[in-house]
C-alpha cells in the first residue's frame, strides 16, 4: 500500500529538518564570533536558507488543505515552526530536541533589539519614525521641537552634506527638545560613503549641466589627457573606477534617468553610449549618482573622510549608517574602526543599496551578528537603479524575509510619500506603499516642505495597517465590512 498523504508530508518535513540540521552543524566555524545573544537567530537564520534552498510548493498546499501551518510567515523561528507540525503528525521529541528559537523568543528578542538601536515609543502597534534633518534645522528649534511631539523617534542626519559646526547645532536643538517634552528620541548618522557622482570636465563644465541626446557618446575619464574640444567627459569622482570597466556593461545616471552601455574600453577612458533619457531635459547635471550594476567596482566602501567622521559619530550619535557596503569584510573594516575610536560604539546600520550587499545578505547578516544590535536600511533609491526598478518589489520582499529570520531590525527607506511631502498631496500608490513599510521595524522620511502632514499620515496609514498584520503575519481584527453586514442580518 501507498503512505497516505499525510505520512509523505510528514517524511518531507523529515527531510527538511535532517538537512536544517546538518547545515546548522556545518556553519558551527562562523558561529564562533556571534554575539552569544545573537546565536539562535543566526541558526535560524541558516535552518530558513535551507528551506528557501528547496521548493516545497507542492508540501505547502497540501500543508494547508490538511489544516496545518504551511510554514508561511515563520521566518523568525522556522525550526521550530516545522517541529510544531511533525508533533501534531505524531512525531514525538526530547525537551532537549525541541528548538528553543520559538515565536514567543523572536518576539522578545526583537522587542530588546529595537529598544537597544531606536529607543522607546507611546505608540507599540506602529514602526519607530526616523525624520532626515538638513542644514535649515541648526537654526530651526521649533521645527524640531514640532517633529518631536508628532511622532518622530529618530533624527538622521547625513555626513555627506553641512559639517560638524551643523551638526553640533542640530543635536543641540534636539537634546533641548528632548529635555523640555519629555520626549526620546534616537541620533542616526550616515556615513557619506564614495561619493561616485558626475563631475563635468569638458563642455558644461561652468554651467553645470551638459546638453545630450540618445545615442551620444559620453565619455568617462578622470582627467582631460587625449579629449577634443567637442567631446562630452565626465568623471565618476572615485580614482580607479574607469579601470574596472568592461565592454557591454551598463550605466545608469541621476537615479537611472540616463541609461548607457559601455562601448569601447581604453587604459584610462571608457565610452558609454547613451540609450536612454526618461526625462524631458535631456541634460547630464554635476553631482548627479552614476551606478554601474555590472561592474565590479572594488573600492573601498569607508572612505578617508569617513573615518575624518567617527570621532563626531562615536561622541554623539547612537547608530551609524553605513553607505556602499558590500561585503562582510567591508562591514569589519568599520566595527574595527569604532572600537578604535570609542569603548562604547554607536550601532551599526548596513545600508543594502548594491547588487553585491543582495547576494552577500546572509554573509553580512552574520557579519553583523558579532555585536549584541544592528540593524539594516532598505535604501530603495540606488538598489533600485542597481537591480532595476522592475525588480524592486520582488527584492525588498526577500530582504524583509532574511532580515526577519535573522532577528534583524529593518530600516524602510527613500522615497515614502515623497510627493506629499514636497507637494502636499500624495499619490494613490504612495499611500499603498507606505502601508508596506508596516512590515519594517523603522521608516525613514526625507526632508521636504510638508514633513509634518507626511509623519501624521504615515501615522493614520500604519495604525490602521497595523491592526492587520505583526510584520508580514496577517492577523484579524474586526472588519467594520464584516461588522456592518453581520449586524445588518441579525437586526
């Protein structure tokens, strides 16, 4: 006789476990640094790679059909979310078998997580709000003060722009604000990272800006050596980078506006045509990003004024954002840099913004792990150009996925009701976007005119969001549809 169903399901689960387990005994070396705190959720975070490494679509439907989980939102403690069902199959483990990472655990882990990098909040249903501060705040206490008492619980500000003198003004405000509401709130400080941006060194070169057209020949150089009066050349602002590139590889500039391949390489130039310009002024602007998703750009990601930075960082900041972060080696560059500097570092925030930080996720992850807190920043705005935008969705899923099964809090990041904040009115799908941000543990607001309106909007959308949901975990509160229906049949 054939096993019924139920007892296939129950060998496939098995399986699952066997090799969750032989994995978690393979990775033991790399667990060697962990945080001790931090060692249940790197063993989950490995048992979900091992179950996201199968395709178990098939044993997720009849999962469900039979009224079992089908191990869908179980990222934070997959293990044992997958012992759970083989007991209810009739498996029967030791107390010392059975996994300790549970729901329960994560739930107090991250709670403990998000306390350590983002402080306290009134409101515990909604994401932390973190606001970006410009140069207009250092003289703009009520401002600040404002922002404070509607909700923000975070201040970001960014070392690429102003100087310390700014800064210092900023934090002073902030701490003033803090001390006469009563109120907390977080000190958040990017590093600038590369600054891999046009610099115009030929035509356009004094007004900033240069005329092209689809099809133009660009060229990309760091200096003016063997170039006709005629030629279009920018520099990518980084020493080295022109070397890196190979032909065919593409080049996105200002947000992936301008889109060009490389056509021809030299020893110290590069030819990019140009094949696309979605926007009305066919213009190359000084200081704009140029990103170069195929190449392999090997630079480092913290950078001499980086470093100029840390002691300011170490002294007042609580995290510290790290720009252009690709591989683990990149993130211990910088741990070893902030326990040089100070006896208590801020925490790190890795900002995945490149097509290297995706693929090397789990790496930097468990790179991360070495400290008791950090957490990791969506930064939609250059991933988006790196993966490309129609990718964007599928790959801010899979990162909240990974993040969650390794107990790491998640900075939601560019671009939320950017148009309301700079218009006052939002778009229809920024407002569904903002209601996904509900799944990330922070959410980042850039600066604009309408700042306010944004964090009480953002505020109305996740309370309500949140009723719904704990992360991607749906859950079900009364819905006034069904109420009103219901209420309208038995009346």
């Amino acid at each position: 006789m054939k096993p019924g169903p139920l007892k296939n399901m129950q060998h496939q689960l098995l399986e699952l476990e066997k090799k969750m387990l032989l994995a978690g005994k393979t990775k033991e070396l790399q667990f060697k640094n962990i945080h001790p705190s931090q060692l249940n959720a790197a063993k989950n975070l490995v048992h979900y790679l091992v179950l996201r490494n199968e395709d178990i679509r098939d044993l997720q439907n009849n999962l469900h059909i039979h009224g079992l989980s089908s191990l869908a939102s179980s990222e934070s403690h997959i293990h044992s979310q997958l012992q759970s069902i083989l007991q209810r199959l009739g498996k029967q483990y030791t107390a010392a078998e059975l996994d300790n990472c549970t729901w329960q655990y994560n739930q107090q882990q991250l709670a403990e997580k998000n306390k350590l990098l983002f402080g306290e909040k009134k409101d515990t249903g909604i994401p932390f709000i973190m606001v970006t501060f410009d140069a207009s705040f250092a003289d703009n206490y009520a401002l600040i003060k404002n922002l404070l008492q509607n909700g923000m619980n975070v201040a970001r500000i960014n070392c690429a722009h102003d100087d310390e003198g700014t800064w210092a003004k900023m934090i002073h405000h902030l701490r003033s604000a803090c001390l006469h509401t009563g109120l907390t709130c977080k000190i958040y400080m990017d590093l600038a990272g590369p600054k891999i941006r046009t610099k115009l060194l030929n035509k356009g070169k004094d007004k900033g800006k240069v005329k092209v057209k689809e099809g133009d020949i660009v060229w990309l150089a760091e200096d003016m050596k063997g170039f006709k009066e005629g030629d279009i050349v920018i520099s990518p602002n980084e020493p080295g980078i022109i070397k890196m590139l190979k032909k065919g590889e593409r080049v996105f500039i200002d947000e992936g506006i301008i889109k060009g391949f490389i056509e021809t390489t030299k020893r110290n130039k590069a030819a990019m045509r140009i094949v696309r310009i979605s926007s009305v002024k066919q213009q190359i602007k000084e200081a704009k990003g140029i990103n170069f998703p195929d190449s392999d750009i090997s630079i480092s990601s913290l950078t001499e004024y980086d470093k100029a930075c840390l002691p300011f960082i170490c002294e007042y900041a609580d995290m510290v954002g790290y720009s252009f972060v690709r591989y683990p080696s990149d993130l211990s560059g910088l741990q070893e840099a902030l326990k040089n500097s100070t006896s208590k570092p801020p925490h790190i925030i890795i900002k995945i913004e490149t097509t290297e930080a995706v693929k090397n996720l789990p790496q930097l992850l468990l790179c991360g792990m070495q400290e008791q807190a950090f957490g990791l920043m969506i930064a939609r705005g250059d991933l988006a150009v790196e993966i490309g935008f129609e990718r964007m969705g599928e790959i801010q899923e899979e990162i909240l996925w990974i993040c969650e099964a390794a107990h790491v809090p998640v900075v939601w990041a560019t671009q939320v009701l950017e148009t309301l904040n700079k218009s006052g009115m939002a778009t229809r799908s920024e407002i569904t976007d903002a209601t996904h941000a509900a799944m990330a543990e922070c959410i980042m607001i850039n600066k604009g005119d309408h700042t306010i309106e944004v964090i009480e909007t953002l505020r109305d959308i996740l309370q309500r969001t949140g009723g719904h949901r704990n992360k991607k975990r749906f859950t079900f509160r009364p819905l006034s549809i069904a109420q009103n229906f219901i209420n309208e049949e038995l009346n």
